[in-house]
C-alpha cells in the first residue's frame, strides 16, 4: 500500500464520540476500541515513509 492508501484509512478510521471507532463501525458493524488495528496499522506506515524520506535526505 502506498501513502495516499494509508491516509484514506485514516480518514475514516476516526474516533467516534463513544470512544469507538467509526471505519469499523460503518465497514463491518464491529465495535472496536480506537485506535483500531486500521488507523494503527495506517499511522505505523506514514511513519515509516516519513523517516525513510528523512534518513534518504541525509545522504
């Protein structure tokens, strides 16, 4: 998956106001605590390009 992928996850995988999140809720009818393993899994791959964009840079 690439950036643009990682970043439409995580603009659905939001935190609801019950502290649920709602991506789950509305794409599976799952009521998952956030951040769920989507918005983790998305947040933990934009992280990922950044460094590798930083440490790219220092060369």
């Amino acid at each position: 998956m690439n950036e643009e992928q990682s970043r439409q996850i995580l603009a659905v995988h939001l935190p609801g106001l019950d502290g649920l999140c709602c991506g789950c809720r509305w794409w599976w009818a799952r009521l998952v605590p956030y951040p769920c393993y989507q918005a983790d899994w998305a947040a933990r791959c934009l992280a990922r390009a950044a460094t590798r964009r930083f440490l790219d840079g220092l060369r």
